[in-house]
C-alpha cells in the first residue's frame, strides 16, 4: 500500500444481497471512508451483491469453486489471490462470504482480509449466529468487525456493536436490528484499519 498518496483500494467479497457492500459503497459515496472498491468478488453467479457492483460500474466477477458447494479449494484461493493483487488491491473485505478463508488467501494478504460477522463474538460464530443467539435466550446480540485467521470466525476483534435481543424477537428481526449496527459499523472499522495501515 502506498502510503496516504492513493486512494486506497477495496476488494469485497461476498455471497449474498450485499447490503453490508452497499454501505460501505455508500459511505465512500458520503466521503465518510475514503476508498474505492475497486472490484466485487463471489462464489455465487447469480448474487445480487454482483448486481450492485456492476450499478456501480464496479467490476463483479464470479469466483469458480471448481463445483464444490462450500469447500474453497486452494486452486481456486490463490487464483482469487493472484486476481485480487491485478486489481491491487490493500484490503480484502469480507461481508457476507459464505467460504473459509485458508493459507493460499491469507498468506498473500496478511492482516488486510477483515470480516462481519453478526454476533458478539466469540459468542456465536458460524452460521446463522442471530437465529442461535435467540434459541439460546440471550439478552443481547450484536456484530462483530476481526480480522480473518483460518478459524471459523476466530481473527483478532476490531470492534463490536451492542443489540438488545427482545422477548419477542424471531431470527428475522433480531437480524434485521443487527443489521442496522453492520451498515454503521463496518465502514467505520474499515477507515480504521485502513487509517492504520497507512501510518
Ligand atoms: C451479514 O449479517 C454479515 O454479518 C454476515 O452475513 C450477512 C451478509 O449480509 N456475515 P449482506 O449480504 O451484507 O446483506
């Protein structure tokens, strides 16, 4: 990364509707974070998170798992590697990727690949962590920004947000609260790694 004389550049890598992506789009739009997504990455052809890159005119592409529902093999980690550095990228933003991250990915972005995950971690990591949080009758929720190891949502904690988990809340709406807390959080952890990694 060069330093405070570019812009930095975000790869964000997702598989599912992308608001997490949107607000991060919207808070460089609002010069809130200044960055640039410079291309949208996903293992899934048909998500709409690629849909709103290319109305951005940012560049969507499909990331090929070789046919495998939800390994992500090597080949196809270090061709995601070796894409992301074309594009230049200096940090790799996860939200909502559906795939563990491994060494061909990690290795070529050490400390640059962060994730959202919607619990307090280490409390509820995995998937669907807003509907375990409301079968396990806790008081609170919320989301969680780390950065990626090789565990199941086990990197190093950014930041959390706070939710309250109300009596009677389903999965969908304590979701739908903890969301609300992604859209503010996220941008505001990636300006500051990013600010960090420029220093
Ligand atoms: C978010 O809740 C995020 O925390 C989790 O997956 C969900 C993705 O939502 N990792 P979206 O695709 O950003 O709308």
């Amino acid at each position: 990364m060069a330093g405070m004389s570019r812009i930095p550049r975000l790869g964000v890598l997702g598989s599912g509707s992308g608001s997490n992506c949107q607000s991060i789009y919207e808070a460089i739009q609002s010069g809130e974070l200044k960055a640039q997504i410079v291309v949208v990455m996903s293992d899934i052809p048909d998500a709409y998170i690629l849909d709103r890159a290319r109305s951005w005119g940012v560049p969507a592409e499909v990331i090929d798992c070789h046919g495998y529902k939800s390994k992500f093999p090597d080949e196809a980690q270090a061709a995601v590697a070796a894409r992301l550095k074309e594009y230049d990228v200096d940090l790799v933003c996860l939200a909502g990727f559906m795939r563990l991250v491994k060494a061909p990915l990690l290795q070529a972005f050490p400390k640059r690949i962060v994730n959202i995950h919607p619990s307090l971690l280490p409390n509820f990591p995995g998937l669907h962590a807003w509907e375990q949080a409301v079968n396990a009758g806790a008081a609170e929720s919320g989301c969680t920004v780390h950065y990626v190891d090789d565990g199941m949502d086990t990197g190093p904690i950014l930041g959390q947000a706070k939710v309250p988990v109300l009596p009677d809340d389903t999965a969908a709406t304590l979701h739908a609260r903890i969301q609300v807390e992604e859209h503010k959080r996220y941008p505001a952890m990636i300006d500051k790694v990013l600010r960090e990694l420029s220093v």
